[in-house]
C-alpha cells in the first residue's frame, strides 16, 4: 500500500535536479521510476536491504555521476 509521501516520490523525483544523494534503502518499492535518470547530480545512491526491488528502470543509466 502507498500513501502520499511514496506517491509523491514516486511522479516528482525526477524534479530533485541538484539531489547529489539519496537513501532510499529499507523501502518497498519493487521499482525505481522512470524520473530517477533525471536526478543529473546523483553521485551516491542507496538502495540496500530493499527487499521488494524486482528491477531497475533503464533510466538508472542516465545517472552518469554516481560513484
């Protein structure tokens, strides 16, 4: 079940152009959404002990700073 916040995250991250870091371990999405290759200045992402994670959105090949 989503509520707001994840519904949230889920159609606007890609909006976060200057997040450098995000942490979204422990978290039951089974996705990532398609927004996230729009995140330009990610250089760490954290997706640890996400369970539910079935896939990645080929758009996390767009995130060409991460380390």
């Amino acid at each position: 079940m989503w509520d707001l916040s994840h519904q949230v995250f889920y159609y606007r991250i890609g909006n976060l152009t200057q997040l450098e870091r995000l942490d979204i371990s422990m978290n039951e999405l089974q996705t990532l959404p398609a927004g996230i290759g729009g995140l330009k200045s990610l250089t760490e992402l954290n997706l640890s002990r996400m369970k539910s994670l079935e896939s990645l959105h080929p758009a996390v090949a767009e995130l060409t700073n991460l380390k």
